[in-house]
C-alpha cells in the first residue's frame, strides 16, 4: 500500500480547489443507479480524469465523476460510477476513490451495485440489503506493506456492514413500502457472467446475490474505520435451470426501476443517520 496515503492528499488537494466541504457520508453508485445523484444539491462535479491518481471508469451505465454537495441537508460525496477489477485496474486503483473519501471526513460509506439473484425469492428489479458478504476476488486491496495512517494492520470483519445503519434502513424502507429483502452478496473477479455449475456452487456458498464489485471497497472502508451501508438490485436471475443470456440493455433497465426505489431510500436512510449519529 505504497504511497496511497500521499496519493490520496494529491487528489484532496485538487478537490479542495473545487469543493472546500467535508462530506459526512461517501456514496457509490453502480451500474445504471446515477439517477440518484439528481438529488444532491450539487456544489461541485469533478470529472475522474481531472483528479490525480484517480482511474477512469469504462463501464456502461458509469459517467465517472465526483459529485459534491449535500443530500438533505447532509454534506456527501459521490461516486457517479464505480471501478471494477475487470476493467484491469488492482484492487488498490480500485479503492483508491473511497480512500480520498475517508481522508475528506467521510465516515459512512454506502455502495450500491447491480447484481444477478441467486435465491430464488428474488425477482427483478429487487432491493436486497447487504447483510454479509462471500469474497472470490483474487487478490485484496489491503494487500502489502500497512500504512498505520490508513488502519490497522489485520481489520476485523465480525460486523462489515454496521447494524446500527442497516436498522436505519430496514426501519425506513418499511415506514417507505419500499420491500427491502436482506442477503448475502459474493463478489466475483468477472467480466464473464457465471456458468451454471458456478451458480449452482454459489448458492450451496450461501450467496443470495453476486456482482463483480462492492467487497473491495468495503474491506477499504473498514480498514479505515468508517460505517458501511450496502444494496445490491437485482438486475438478471441466475438460476441454473432457467438460465437465460444476459442482455446488457435489460440489466441496465432492470438496474433503472430499482434505482429508482433506492433514489426515495438513500436520501431518507442519510438524513436519520445524520440525525442519530
């Protein structure tokens, strides 16, 4: 982890340039979930490309950008798309943008991602709340030599995900309608999609979703002590025997209709956070 923490001052120095705010919450937006940033009272959007160290984002459905601001009334910076490992970045390029984040003063993270469904009670288009996560990726972020100034040398994931936050969640989706399932999501390298042997292995894994994202960051987060708040919508069924071909256009529309749900629940999950915190 050479050389992340004076990378991430770099990128903090430009930012500042462009917005002297501190966010209190870090916030990814996955495949086809931008809409959310619609709703932050925008003070400043910052292109990746104009940021040092910062990769650029090549996936569909992914402006690359940073957008600063507040969100109900709640100071917060966003990812308007993520990085992923398939796009031949490491793990460490990869997180890099929530690791600018901590050293802004974010202190909750929430990600979200499009992801396939495993358990067969999920439909398209559902919201399922992290609870747990399975990692097949083939390296880690915090691989190397530890910067003591980033966290601690060996982070404990007894509680990845913090409770307190999911409560705030599930308390607001109900209050919402908004049906919020809960599950166990497993990242996989990618960008191939799943066989079915593989789908079937997952499943006996205990996964209810998977995507291609999400868990590196997480492991990032928690290495830097921040909370962590999680949803996955499903946007395609892995299920073996009724496998069908993905269509990226069909994720992205899938992805769509349940962001738009998670549009009404984020901004209410961070305004009773902030307000409990």
């Amino acid at each position: 982890m050479q050389g992340i923490w004076e990378h991430a001052q770099a990128a903090i120095d430009t930012i500042r340039t462009r917005w002297p705010g501190t966010p209190r919450v870090g916030l990814i937006l996955g495949t086809g979930l931008g809409g959310l940033s619609e709703q932050i009272e925008t003070e400043a959007t910052i292109p990746y490309h104009e940021i040092p160290h910062f990769p650029t984002s090549t996936a569909p459905g992914h402006a690359g950008r940073l957008v600063c601001g507040t969100l109900r009334g709640v100071p917060i910076v966003a990812m308007e798309g993520r990085l992923h490992y398939y796009e031949g970045y490491t793990l460490q390029q990869v997180t890099f943008p929530v690791r600018v984040m901590r050293a802004l003063g974010a202190e909750l993270l929430i990600a979200t991602n499009a992801a396939g469904g495993i358990n067969p009670q999920l439909d398209l288009a559902d919201l399922v709340l992290i609870e747990d996560h399975i990692n097949l990726m083939p390296d880690n972020p915090l691989r190397g030599v530890n910067d003591d100034r980033l966290g601690p040398r060996w982070p404990d994931l007894a509680e990845p995900y913090t409770k307190s936050v999911m409560a705030v969640a599930r308390k607001s989706a109900l209050e919402m309608g908004i049906h919020l399932h809960k599950g166990v999501f497993v990242a996989v390298p990618g960008p191939n999609l799943e066989t079915r042997a593989e789908y079937r292995m997952l499943k006996q894994f205990g996964a209810d979703v998977v995507g291609m994202s999400t868990v590196p960051e997480v492991l990032v987060a928690v290495h830097g002590g921040m909370q962590v708040l999680a949803f996955s919508v499903v946007t395609d069924l892995c299920l073996p025997d009724h496998l069908e071909p993905v269509e990226v256009p069909k994720i992205l529309a899938n992805a769509d209709i349940g962001g738009k749900k998670l549009a009404r629940l984020i901004p209410e999950v961070v305004a009773r956070w902030a307000a409990e915190a």
